[in-house]
C-alpha cells in the first residue's frame, strides 16, 4: 500500500464575517409618453425591493463564473435585490445601490460586487470591518441623488460591529489519489467577536469554474471542512494529473494530484 502525503497549500495566515432584514417596496416611475408614431414606447423605470440583508466577509461576485471576492480591513452588507418596470442591465446593478451608515455612504475605496448567476439578483457593499453604526441603511441611488432607502434592523447593525476575524489554519490535499475520490479539508479558526461564515472555492480545476464551499465557524472555535472531490469520469487535459484550487478571496493557491491507476 502506498503511504500518501498531505501537501500544506497554505500555512496559518490571518483574514479579515461578521444579518437581517427590514424591507419596503418603491413605486417605479412611468416615463412620459411619446408622440413620436413608432420610434419610442412608454416605459417604466424599474422599482427595486431588497431582502434577506446579512454581513459577510466574503462574497460571491459574477463575471464569466463564480469568483470569491474579499478585502483586507472590510465585510460586506449583503443584499438580494427584485425589480418590477424595465429590468435594469445585470452589469449596471451595483452601481444602482449603496450603504449609509450613520451619514457616510459606501462604497468608498472597493466596488460594489454583484452575484448575477443566480434566479434573483445579489448585492454586496463592502464597508470597514471596524464600524459600530447607530443606524444605517441601504440606499437606492441615481449618482448623487437618493432614490429610495431600506433601514437596516438591528441585528444587522450589532453584526456590522462584530465581525468574525478568520484565520485559515491549514489547506491539505493529498499528492496521489486512488481512482474514483479523494478528501481534501480546510481548517479556519474565528478569532473574531461574531459568528460567521467562511466561504471559498476549493475542487477539482477541470473546466473553467471551480464549486463553492461555505460552511458556519462560531467565534472563538476551529472548525475542519472536508471535501469530497471525484475522479472517476473526471478527464483532466493532463492526464492522470487532477489540479485542485482552493481561492478565498485573499489567497489563491493550485495543486495538482497525481490519480493512480486502477488495479
């Protein structure tokens, strides 16, 4: 029998999670008719509701695929996001919201993410993991102007000012695989004052898009995830080689592990 190695991707390295909800729908707008015979038709300007608001230190931003966004020294306020009238553009979305948190607006220094793959629409503002906000709110707005506003609850302002502070403990795969799956696990210790939930993408690199794990990590506690990732009916384009990426926003590293033949 052969003695596998665990190869360390990643040594203890400290990260920068800390939700809920409070929503009212706007009216949308209708635009003026035209008398122009058939160059323009009446429109609705669209009307945007929010739900199911909660802070992260991640999330999930959408481009071609998934990626993990995260920034040193801030957490994000996390929002879905409805439309009624004319659907905004899905790239335009972020653009169209911000946080105000005891009078200052964000974004201020990181973008607006957007996760846009899924059935409803998400939002993340990143704002500073050190706030405490009295009061605060998630702004719809057109440039300067304010268009609508949503209060942010108090549990979600108590989770602005108790952020979880992550620190990824150990990042193991193995070097040699058996044929049909092998585990690969993350260990993340919370030494923040909040609960929170760490999220990452850790798989199998075969196609362009690598899956999401995200799994709960108290405050004050260590918790292992461990990952089952297939080989079998896996072609990978070098062989009997399988790269594995674990990337949480912060870091990103790639391993590549060797599957053994059958026997």
């Amino acid at each position: 029998m052969k003695r596998r190695r665990l190869l360390t991707l990643l040594g203890a390295a400290a990260l920068p999670v800390a939700g809920c909800l409070d929503t009212t729908e706007s009216p949308g707008t209708p635009s003026s008719d035209t008398t122009a015979p058939s160059s323009e038709t009446a429109t609705e300007s669209p009307s945007f509701a929010v739900e199911n608001v909660g802070t992260r230190r991640q999330a999930l931003t959408s481009g071609v695929h998934l990626d993990v966004a995260a920034h040193a020294g801030t957490q994000f306020v996390g929002f879905d996001v409805t439309e009624t009238g004319t659907p905004t553009h899905r790239t335009r979305l972020g653009s169209q919201f911000a946080v105000d948190l005891d009078g200052t607006r964000y974004p201020d220094g990181y973008d607006t993410v957007t996760n846009t793959l899924g059935v409803v629409p998400r939002v993340g503002v990143p704002v500073p993991d050190d706030v405490a906000p009295d009061e605060g709110a998630i702004l719809q707005v057109d440039g300067d102007a304010v268009v609508d506003r949503w209060a942010l609850s108090e549990e979600t302002l108590t989770a602005l000012a108790s952020p979880a502070a992550f620190v990824v403990e150990s990042v193991e795969v193995p070097e040699t695989a058996e044929p049909a799956s092998f585990e690969a696990s993350v260990t993340v210790r919370n030494e923040g004052s909040g609960d929170g939930v760490f999220l990452a993408e850790f798989g199998a690199a075969v196609v362009s898009d690598v899956a999401e794990v995200e799994f709960a990590v108290p405050a004050g506690e260590s918790v292992t995830h461990t990952e089952t990732i297939p080989t079998e009916g896996v072609e990978s384009v070098d062989g009997d080689v399988l790269p594995v990426v674990y990337d949480d926003g912060y870091s990103r590293r790639r391993r590549e592990v060797t599957v053994e033949a059958g026997g």
